[in-house]
C-alpha cells in the first residue's frame, strides 16, 4: 500500500466529489452569467432617459404600465441590486462547496501520510 501522491491521485480523489465539484462550477456560471448584464443597465438606463432616446427598457416598462421616469429608474436599481446580492450568494455558495472538496482531499492525503508514518521504522 505504498501509493505514491501524484497529480493523477489527486485529480482521481477530485472525480470521487464529484457532485461537489459540478455544483461549485454551475454557482460560479451562474454568478458570472448575472454578473454580465449589470455594467451595461445604468448606460442604458441613461441613454434612454436623459437623451430621450427611448428603446427596449422604457418601451418594456411603459407596456406593462410604468410612465413615470422616477418608477423607471427605481426598478432598473432593484434588479440591479437583486442582481449584485444573487451573486454573491451564489459566489458564497460556491466557495464553500470549493473549500469542502479541498478540505476531504487534505483530509485523504493527511489519513494516508499518517498511516504510512506509522509504518516506517524509526532506527
């Protein structure tokens, strides 16, 4: 049972946490993918509002029955804000499932160390 801690083991120790893994990756796609949008909705916001030019989201906001530029203007901050806080979320959740893969693989490696410790002579 002399294993030695190769690279192959370690990436063979990250497939048995398999799920783990797979959800740490769709929080990080998911935070990302509500991260993308936000740079673009206050220039958006602004070209639309105050050079008048109005397109898709006081066009979107006036069709549902929103007319007053304050109300506009308030709900583009709320999904702003909803949006920041789900990515934080979801990051948050994603580095702990992180930190849980890579403190059962410390853990294995730690187990294996020390039982190979109690095997070798100390003469």
């Amino acid at each position: 049972m002399s294993q030695k801690c190769t690279l192959k083991g370690i990436i063979k120790q990250i497939k048995s946490q398999k799920k783990d893994f797979w959800l740490t990756n769709l929080y990080a796609i998911v935070a990302t993918l509500m991260l993308l949008p936000l740079p673009m909705l206050i220039p958006l916001l602004i070209d639309e509002m105050l050079l008048k030019h109005p397109a898709k989201i006081t066009s979107t906001m006036q069709t549902i029955g929103i007319k007053e530029d304050y109300q506009i203007i308030l709900i583009v901050l709320l999904i702003t804000i909803l949006l920041r806080v789900g990515a934080f979320y979801l990051n948050t959740l994603k580095t702990i499932h992180a930190t849980t893969i890579i403190q059962k693989i410390n853990y294995m490696l730690r187990d294996r160390i020390l039982h190979h410790l109690q095997r070798v002579s100390m003469q």
